[in-house]
C-alpha cells in the first residue's frame, strides 16, 4: 500500500545481529482513572494520604481532578516490566482506597455539575500552586467534564544503536540527533494518517453515561434511561463529545519539521486570545488560569502522539524539544478496557510497536492542509461509526473502503512484527497481528462492540462499568503482592533491580 524510505533500512534489521538493537526499545505507561464511592459517584474525598504526595510521588499521582488518579511506570526495555509494575501499582492502591473503589470504563461515573468535580490541590508551593492554577485555567476555558475522561498513554523510543546504524544506511548528514528528531517527525506524520486503526482495535467506549453530557445536545441515541450511544461508535474518548479541543482548531500545529512544531507551540503560548481575556486570569487575589494566551503551556496543546524530551528543571517542553531533539514519543489514543483490571492488554503494546514501526521506515511526505483535513475526517469516522458495515474512508480525496484499507496496512506491518520477532525469539508479534487482523472482517469482536453487548445486558453503561468496576477491586485484593515494586513509598523510589533505563520517560514532570 506504501512505499519504503529505503528497502535496504528495513532489510539489515532482519538479520539477527541487527535485529538485537531492537530490544533496547524503551516503553511506559500512563494510565488514569477515577476514583468512586460505593454508589459509583465521583469521590468527593481527598487524595488518599497513603498513596503518597501527588506532587512529588513518581508513579502514584492524580491528573485534572483530585478524583482522577494517574498511574506512572518507570521506562523499561524488558516489554513485560510495565504491565507488570502497573499491577503492582493497582495492587498497592486497592489496599489504600477506603469505602471506594477504581472506575473501569474511561467515559466517567455518575457526574454532577461543574461545582461537583474538585480539581487536583498539590500543596501551597510555587510549583503547585502552578499545577492547580492550570488546572483551573483548563477548567474555565473547557468545562471540568472533559478533565474526568480517562485513558492510557503509551511512552515509546528506539535505542541510541538503532540510529546509528540507521543514519549509517541512509547516509545521513548533520548529527545523529538532528537525524533523530527529523524520523521521529516523519513516523508522527504517519501516525497521523493511521492512528485510527487503535480507536478501531481497541476503543471501548461507545456509550456514556447521560450525567456527562448535563443536558447539551449531542445527537446520541438513547440504549436504556440514563445511557447514550452511538450503533457503531468505537471510542467516544475521542470524538467531539469527548477528549477534544475543538477551540484549538484554528492553531494550525504542523508536524512536518521540529522547528515548525515548536514555533507553533511558542507561538501560541504568547499569543493573546479575546475570550480568554474575557474570562480573566484573576479575581482578586484568586488566579482563575495562568494567562489569557491561546495556549497557558504546551502541554495544553492535544495531539494523538507528541513528541517528547525531559526537560531540565525550569525549562519550558518546547525549549526542551527545540535544543534537544526529540527524545520519546507519547501515544495518546488508546482507552481503558474495562473487561480488565489494569485497564491495558498486552496486545496493547505489542500492536503499538509494530505500527509504530511501519510508520517510521515508510515514506512519510509533509502534510498539506488539505490531507490534514482528510486525516482528521478519517479519524472521526472511525471513532463515530468504525463498525458501520458499509464505512468508507478518505483516501486521496475519494471514498474508498474502510475493510480494504485496514487489510492493506496489515500486509504493510506483516514484516515488521516478524522483524520484532526476530529480535525477542518466537512469534508474539506475528501472532498478535493476525488475531487482531480478525477484527477488520469481525467488527462485533472489538473492544467497543463488547462493551455495547455488555451494557445492554446490564441494562447501561452505568451498571455494567460499575460491576466491573467492583469485580476488578475484588480481584486486585485477592491477588498476591505482586513483586515488591512500589513496596510502602510515600513519595520515594524504591528500586528497581536496575530493570529501568534512566532515560526518565514516565518520570517526567508535567503539568
């Protein structure tokens, strides 16, 4: 379906030698989700002390809401260590959480009004005092609803080895990581063509609870009182009723250079915007957001994949990014599956790696206006109507098939999971690919479609995340204590057997 930067690139990694520096990919999670009371409403109490400081703690901390906890691995280069630290991480905070419990879905509980959703409170530092001043900024400027939705990220970035090699094939002028970032670049563009296949895959919110929406139109069906839904929806997350910033349209953030993305970045953290001057940056001696500019930070700015680098203490991401270069990428579109107790499968990871791949050794042009249309319009499809038998997406300006389309991009990964598993030994990858291939022609099989099936057995959304919900705290407690990762800390590291890589990737501060 594509074309190869270079045949030759993806050629010298088969080869066992070669294919080794694969195994230095490093990975990380982020995963959030809420926290309940008994009658699956968002808690209204604080942090838990026992969970440790939420501002300086490195794997336990809350996102918007002091509702919304975040759950952080370190980066690894052994594939099974986050998945298994997270479990850690859910064992440990089961065993914290009094007369609550974990909401399992990624669309949120029961939710009042605006008034109702505390935002997280890091202390009276400077630095967090900036934290909940950013929260509150994103409160004003979007509504505290959007702040309750939850999902995971996937942190991801190839060894120091495998771009040497690479830069060695191609020739490449200029440094190693001006090569780096200039790859990175070209495999976010893809992404950006692609990505939809994780929504199709692995979305699992195709309904709400109606509590979320208080009362705006939205154009959902009603499955049972209470709950909405669309037929064919695969991750509401992330349409337009969900983890979207519809007023960051007009920014206009390219992704086709380094310098055009950070100049966009820095570009709309100075630019001051009329609304947001309207609303105010304080009231009195209260600071209602942390300017009144397009953007308060970058981080402000949602993307489906970004770039990263850790910053040094005090320097802005975007400074960080444009003297350093890219460093890690943070994948961005996958929600919680509530059949799952940590909210992540395997073939979560094992997916993303593959993709994530193709992505980087394809051809990978700029992306006009035009096709960034296109690409979104793609994106929206499928999470609005991904399972619609007849679905056709935009391919060039013309409609063609969703199931054609979806097949030939898995003919296109083919060689890259049998090069991954040249690197690990057996056919995990390989495997992988084919049982979720299955998903293109068996739609009912996916994530979302589950999840609509289990609601209307349950009779809604509410009642069937909620019984996961209280099935997965059971089963967090009656697990074993896992294998002493997170241990009794209260804002510490404990180690890690020299498992993790010190590249800081999950560890990064941000706001």
């Amino acid at each position: 379906m594509l074309k190869f930067t270079c045949c030759d690139e993806m050629r010298q990694f088969f080869s066992p030698d070669h294919a080794q520096v694969l195994r230095g990919i490093t990975r990380g999670y982020e995963r959030e989700c809420l926290r309940v009371d008994a009658s699956a409403y968002l808690a209204q109490t604080p942090h838990p002390l026992t969970l440790g400081s939420k501002l300086t703690h490195p794997w336990i901390t809350t996102d918007y809401a002091e509702a919304l906890l975040e759950f952080i691995t370190p980066p690894s280069q052994d594939p099974a260590f986050p998945l298994d630290f997270l479990r850690d991480i859910h064992r440990f905070t089961a065993r914290q959480m009094r007369g609550e419990i974990m909401w399992a879905g990624s669309m949120p509980c029961v939710v009042g009004d605006d008034k109702t959703i505390a935002i997280a409170n890091y202390g009276s530092s400077n630095s967090a005092m900036m934290k909940s001043v950013y929260r509150e900024g994103l409160g004003l400027r979007y509504g505290r609803h959007m702040q309750t939705i939850a999902g995971s990220h996937y942190n991801w970035s190839l060894p120091e080895e495998f771009w040497v090699i690479l830069k060695g094939c191609c020739s490449g002028t200029g440094s190693l990581q001006d090569f780096v970032s200039e790859r990175y670049f070209g495999l976010i563009r893809n992404f950006l063509r692609f990505g939809w296949l994780i929504p199709y895959l692995f979305g699992a919110s195709p309904a709400i609870c109606q509590s979320f929406l208080q009362g705006r139109r939205s154009g959902l069906q009603e499955l049972v009182p209470g709950t909405l839904f669309r037929p064919y929806a695969t991750s509401l997350r992330m349409s337009d009723l969900g983890y979207q910033n519809r007023a960051q349209d007009q920014l206009h953030v390219s992704f086709n250079s380094l310098a055009e993305y950070t100049q966009a970045l820095e570009t709309a953290i100075r630019t001051p915007d009329p609304f947001y001057e309207k609303l105010g940056v304080r009231e009195g001696e209260r600071w209602k957001q942390l300017n009144a500019n397009l953007l308060q930070i970058e981080n402000e700015f949602y993307a489906g994949i970004r770039p990263k680098r850790v910053a040094k203490a005090g320097e802005r991401p975007a400074l960080a990014l444009k003297k350093y270069g890219v460093e890690y990428l943070e994948v961005r579109l996958f929600d919680l599956n509530p059949f799952v107790d940590i909210g992540i499968v395997p073939e979560q990871s094992t997916f993303a790696d593959i993709l994530l791949l193709m992505c980087l050794f394809h051809q990978s042009p700029p992306i006009t206006a035009r096709e960034q249309g296109e690409n979104d319009e793609n994106q929206a499809r499928i999470v609005n109507q991904g399972r619609q038998p007849d679905l056709t997406l935009l391919v060039y300006n013309r409609e063609q098939a969703f199931q054609p389309i979806a097949h030939a991009l898995f003919d296109d990964m083919q060689p890259f999971a049998q090069m991954l598993d040249v690197a690990y030994g057996g056919d995990n990858y390989s495997s992988t690919l084919a049982s979720l291939r299955t998903r293109i022609d068996h739609p009912e099989t996916t994530p979302s479609a589950q999840v609509l099936l289990a609601a209307r057995e349950h009779k809604g959304y509410f009642k069937f995340a909620m019984q996961q919900s209280q099935q997965h705290h059971e089963s967090l407690l009656a697990q074993a204590a896992g294998r002493g990762y997170i241990g009794q800390v209260r804002g510490q590291r404990t180690s890690l057997s020299g498992r993790a890589t010190a590249i800081g990737i999950a560890a990064a501060g941000t706001l």
